[in-house]
C-alpha cells in the first residue's frame, strides 16, 4: 500500500510544520504537550479533509492516479502481437502485404510488462445504503436483512465515433476485401450517410473484459440500426468491437494478433505450429447470424463478455448473445420451419468456415470465415420458442477453462454446464427448480468466483442481476440492479444472498425524448463487470441507462457486506426460506419511493414555470 499526498495536500504540508514551530516556541513547556496534542489533531483533521476531497489516495499500485508524464504512449496505428508468443522478425510480412498495416510499426509487451489486473483511477466516492437478504430459517425478511453501506464514483460514458468507425469499415471492405464487411455492407447502407450515423444508429448493452496480454480494455456492445431513429424497432443488431487503452483512451485504429484455432484453410497465418488472426479496430464482429430482406430484429442482441481460459494457459473472451434464426421442427409426419430466439457464444479469438446455421448460408458465404460461434441447447428438453438474459459463469477449478456454466433462470434457478471447446453444443443440466414461468429476477452481468474450496468441493460467485418490475409506482417497465450471490456445494446449487436494488449513482434519462422518466421504461441495466479487486473491493461495472448509453462506474463495499455475514458458510437449503421474495419486496418499495420523490419534484417545477408563465415554453421539469 502506497500512501500519495495530494497536490493541495503538498502546498499545505509546509505551512502546517511552520506554525507549529512557532506556536511551541511560543507557549510554556507546562502547556507544551497540550498544545502538541491539540495540533496533532488539527493536522490529522485537516489531512483526512484534503485527502477526502482529492481522489481516493490510499490505494495500491494498480490503482493510483495516472500521472500524465506517465502514460503510455498511443497504440493507434499499431499491430500488437500477444505477450508470451515468439514471433520471427517478418512473421506479418506477408499476411499484412497490400494493406494499410504492412507499413505500421509491430509491437509486443515483455512478459515483465504484463499487468494481471487494469489500472483503476477512482474519483469521490458516494454511500448509499443497500439490504443484503440470506438464505435462511426465519421467513420475515426484516429477521434476515442486514443493512449495509456500497459506494460509487461518478460513472464515466463511454463514447463512440461512428464516423471514423466507418472509415475503417469501408477501407477493409472496399480496398482489402475483408469478407464479412462486404457480406453485411448491403443489409444498413442506406443508413450511413453522415447525417443518419447520429440519428439511426444506437450502443448500449456493453461490457469489457481485460486483455492482459495486450494490457488493453476489449469493449463490446450492441449496435443498432434503425430505418427511421425509432430504436425500439431496429432493423439489424451487431456485436461491436472497440479497444481502449489502459487509460481508457479509445484506440481508433489499431490491429490485433490473436492465438487462433487451429483450422484448415484458416485465413491467418501460422508460427511454429500456432494458428493466429489479425483484427482490426473499431470493427462489427464477424458473428454468423440469419438475414432476411423483411421484419426486424436480425443479429446478435444483449452481448456479455466474460474471460475464459484455454488450454493452452491463455485468456481469451466468450461472448453470450441471443439471436433469431429458424429451425426445421418435425411434428407428426410433416417437417416446417419455426422461428427461435436462441442463446449462442462465440469466441472472438477463433474462426469457422460458414454460418452453419439454418436457412442463413450461400453458397458464397459456405466459403467465408466467420467468429467461431455455436447455439447451446439443454439436454433433453424441447426448445422454448424464447430464451434470454441467461448468466454465463466460469469455475476457479483447474488451470484451464474446460466449461462455462450459466443460470439459465434465477427465479426459480436453474443451472445447466456446458462444454467450451468442442462442437457439442447440447448442455447438462446441474439444477432445475423451474416452475414454467419466468420470474422478475433475471440476468444482468455474468458472475465472477470469489471463493473456491477445494476441499469441501465448494465454490461461490458474485455479480449483479437486474429486477424487471411491472407499474410498481414508477413508469410501467422499471429496471434496477440487485447484488446476487451463487453458491455450490459439491453438485447442489443455491442463491445464497440477494439484495434490495444497488445504486450505481447514474442519472436515469426519460425514454423519449421530452418524457418524464417515470414515463413508459426507466431502466438501469448493468451489463458486465470487468475487474473485481477482492482485496481492495472494488468492482468496476458497466451499465446502461434507457437503452441509450454505455457506462462504468466503481463500487466498493460489497466484500466488507458478504464478509460480515460470511457467505462462505454454505449448506443445504432444505428447509431455508430463499432471499428472492425479500429482494423483491424491497425493489418494489424503492420504485415506489422513486416515483413518489420524482412526482413531487415535478410538481415542484410545475408550480415555478406557473408562476412565471412559463409552462408552454418549458417542458424540462418532465426531465427529472
């Protein structure tokens, strides 16, 4: 742990000294000591008070304020290759002759230069008092509640320029023939003229993961494209890809080298005996999905991103997305095609030749090479026409990545186990206590471990699901995040602790434009978590606010909560209440109170634009 004094803190340090000095010299020794004390304080009171309003300064290394002279220098323009791999000195020479990239400067990170956890600067942080509910005997939930305090800083937006994304869409496409820019180019042209780009085009439902091996943020989000800037009827979804450096600056333009699979006929290029692909960055993910000339809601929706870990001892991202495709379903003696909303991962890190999907390959695209992707299925149980929001976990347990587990429902759970790195795409099921519906607690960000015991064959994960309620005193659709914990002990499953709604500290915006935000949705989504520093506690979350924004935002205080009720503590839950109606009673006395506090602040507003005149010609205290 590392101590840094403020600036401010530097300029008054010296000033403090000298009066002290003065006010001993001045005073008798029988009032020396007194005095000393009574200074002693005052320093200590005025230190605690500059360093409270300068950002946090007791914190380690990876989180310490960034200095300017400090920061690297820019990527962009740059071909990173990964940490850990010998590359010859012309092993791109070829693969990257005719482009843009053959004359960019070739860089890699020493092995010593690796930084396992992304460099965290945090601001002010603000309380906010949250109730944690346990599994237990007592059935009222004011018996298993504690009350607790998380902090949050001000969340950053995480903005796009859509423009210079373009730019390199259409330069991969039209001068270097990248395949999937062409194959998707058709399906929005019409919506990227300049003026369209701003009004068309919509990103929220973003996350990140930390590439350590690149020491870059890899953000992925969801893009929409709209035929008339209604963002509730997009015409075609897309993953998109965009890199930031450590301090997140967006790298506008920048190639990276990814160990791939290793597959026939592969389009990147080899070294002893590893297959690897380039990408260039901001781009669309080359995620195979089905396309038809009418109806909406083509592509990938509701992307999440998690780190896994091959077998070769690398990480790499999975994304979890769903995505409408159709199916030939045999009933009775007649086959016909059904559409599906299904769950499908990809590996951005690896490739497929074709779509492989129902009904969405040509004859021309069979040949193309597209993100390794494949739909996950449960063993043993007919397809539902929809599924959504599942919550994609990984296991501490060996040194490699073998599956990825996901809660498929929490209300009532259900876990199923699937396999990463084969083709099966049919999954196990590891606990079900479906009931046929779904309930109001569904999935947000995935879930992160943060205690495995071996020996007792343990293992327990954290991370924020979402409750979606329904005319519960604010807007008819009303979105807010709760705190869940997972715990497994040996193959039995329970959610161990839930909370009541966590507050990010992000200002919610009115879904249309000129509304209220208690107006037809108000929703803060979370979407992912990044980092979680266990030690220091701090989670960086990213989150969306009405559809429209991506943001991240630290929050700190959640392992000093589960530490004081020491959720490793896990049993069978024969017999225990569950947390879940607790949680959910409590979200729906906050959007009560929610609605309640913004009605009253309208009416507030109302009553001085009344006074002055001036309702007709202001609309913004509905903007609250």
């Amino acid at each position: 742990m590392k101590c840094a004094i403020s600036p401010k803190m530097k300029r008054v340090l010296p000033q403090i000294i000298i009066a002290t000095e003065m006010i001993l010299d001045v005073v008798g020794r029988q009032r020396k000591l007194l005095a000393s004390m009574a200074l002693l304080a005052c320093m200590a009171f005025t230190i605690m008070s500059f360093l409270y309003q300068d950002s946090i300064s007791l914190m380690p290394e990876h989180m310490r304020k960034i200095e300017e002279n400090e920061r690297e220098t820019s990527l962009e323009s740059k071909v990173v290759l990964p940490a850990g791999f010998h590359f010859p000195k012309n092993a791109l020479k070829d693969h990257l002759f005719g482009t843009s990239g053959e004359f960019w400067e070739t860089v890699q990170i020493k092995a010593s230069e690796v930084k396992h956890m992304p460099p965290l600067e945090l601001g002010n942080m603000t309380p906010s008092n949250v109730y944690i509910y346990e599994t237990s005997k007592e059935e009222e939930c004011e018996r298993k509640e504690q009350k607790t305090t998380f902090f949050t800083d001000k969340s950053k937006h995480l903005s796009t320029d859509l423009h210079k994304t373009m730019e390199v869409f259409l330069e991969e496409a039209q001068m270097y023939g990248d395949t999937y820019n062409k194959h998707v180019h058709h399906m929005f042209q019409n919506a990227m003229d300049e003026d369209k780009l701003d009004t068309h085009w919509f990103r929220f439902a973003g996350s990140s993961v930390w590439l350590k091996d690149y020491n870059v943020h890899f953000v992925v989000s969801r893009l929409i494209i709209t035929e008339n800037g209604n963002r509730e009827n997009p015409r075609l979804s897309m993953v998109y890809a965009q890199i930031y450096d450590e301090n997140w600056s967006e790298i506008e333009d920048i190639r990276l080298v990814f160990p791939s699979n290793n597959v026939e006929g592969e389009s990147g290029f080899r070294v002893n005996g590893q297959n690897f692909i380039l990408h260039r960055f901001p781009r669309f993910l080359p995620i195979p999905f089905l396309f038809g000339e009418n109806g909406l809601y083509w592509g990938a929706e509701d992307p999440r991103v998690t780190l896994v870990t091959n077998v070769l001892g690398h990480e790499e991202p999975l994304i979890v997305f769903n995505a409408f495709q159709i199916k030939e379903v045999q009933e009775g003696d007649t086959k016909h095609a059904l559409g599906f909303r299904s769950i499908f991962m990809s590996f951005p890190f690896q490739v497929q030749k074709g779509k492989r999907l129902f009904l969405a390959d040509t004859e021309e695209t069979k040949e193309q090479w597209f993100t390794r992707t494949k739909q996950v299925i449960i063993e043993g149980e007919p397809m539902r026409r929809t599924e959504k929001n599942w919550t994609p976990f990984v296991s501490q347990a060996g040194e490699s990545s073998e599956h990825v587990m996901f809660a498929t429902l929490l209300e009532p759970l259900k876990v199923i186990k699937c396999e990463l790195w084969t083709d099966k795409e049919e999954c196990s099921v590891e606990e079900s206590r479906a009931s046929g519906e779904v309930g109001a607690l569904r999935g947000g960000t995935p879930l992160l471990s943060i205690r495995y015991d071996p020996e007792k064959d343990q293992e327990v994960f954290a991370g924020l699901a979402r409750a979606h309620l329904i005319q519960c005193g604010c807007a008819i659709h009303f979105y807010r995040p709760n705190l869940v914990v997972l715990a497994r002990n040996g193959r039995k499953w329970m959610l161990s602790h839930i909370s009541s709604p966590v507050d990010l500290g992000m200002d919610v915006l009115p879904w249309y434009p000129g509304g209220g935000v208690c107006d037809a949705v108000n929703a803060m989504i979370p979407n992912g978590i990044e980092s979680w520093d266990l030690e220091n506690d701090i989670m960086s979350v990213y989150a969306s606010v009405s559809d429209v924004t991506l943001e991240r935002v630290h929050l700190h205080g959640i392992m000093n909560a589960l530490n004081s009720m020491k959720f490793w503590e896990v049993e069978d839950d024969h017999g225990l209440f569950d947390p879940v109606e607790c949680a959910l009673e409590a979200s729906d006395r906050f959007c009560n109170e929610y609605g309640i506090k913004h009605l009253e602040r309208a009416k507030r507003l109302f009553a001085v634009f009344s006074e002055n005149d001036t309702v007709a010609d202001h609309q913004s205290f509905l903007v609250l």
